[in-house]
C-alpha cells in the first residue's frame, strides 16, 4: 500500500511539474524559449552521438567495426522510416549482436 501511494505522489508531482509551464505562461513563451526548444534537441542528440562514439578503438580489433555498423544502421532506419525509438532500438539490437555474437 505505500509503495502504491508513493509512485501516485511521484507521478502527480511529476505531471504537476510538466503542465507548470503551460499554467504560468497561459500566452505564447518568450521568444529564448521557443529559441530553446528548436536548437537543444539535435544538440542533445549530437551529444549523446559524441558520448557513445567516444571510446572507440580504431586501430585494434574490430577497428571500431561494431559502432560504425551500428550507426549505419540507426541512420538508415531513421531516414527510411522517421521513428527515432525505432532507429535507437534497431541500432541498439544490432550492436548488441555484433558484440555479443560476431566480434566475440
């Protein structure tokens, strides 16, 4: 019985903080918001990009072979098909498979 009250307090407070914006600013948002809200998306994405590419291991064994197919494969999804869970979860199996089963 607690458990269930305290993922309905986090869930309310959590729904509270997401629709506190929208209350505050009932008419359009300034103009470094709305300037926020097209720039920071692809510049976490490229982060993360940076982020999961850094430790690659070029002149070793795979030769980095494993990341590179794998972000092949999540820039092909993505352009095919527009659906970002999709390309992150296609690019995700398929390194799994070549860490996992191929460049053991």
């Amino acid at each position: 019985m607690n458990s269930a009250i305290l993922i309905l307090t986090m869930s309310l407070v959590t729904i509270f903080l997401r629709f506190l914006p929208f209350l505050i600013l009932k008419k359009e948002p300034p103009a470094y918001i709305s300037y926020l809200g097209k720039v920071l998306p692809p510049a976490i994405i490229a982060m993360l990009v940076i982020f999961c590419l850094k430790d690659m291991t070029i002149l070793a064994y795979p030769y980095a072979l494993s990341e590179i197919i794998a972000a092949a494969c999540v820039i092909v999804a993505q352009v095919w098909k527009r659906n970002s869970i999709m390309s992150i979860l296609i690019g995700t199996i398929v390194y799994m498979i070549l860490i996992q089963i191929i460049f053991v």
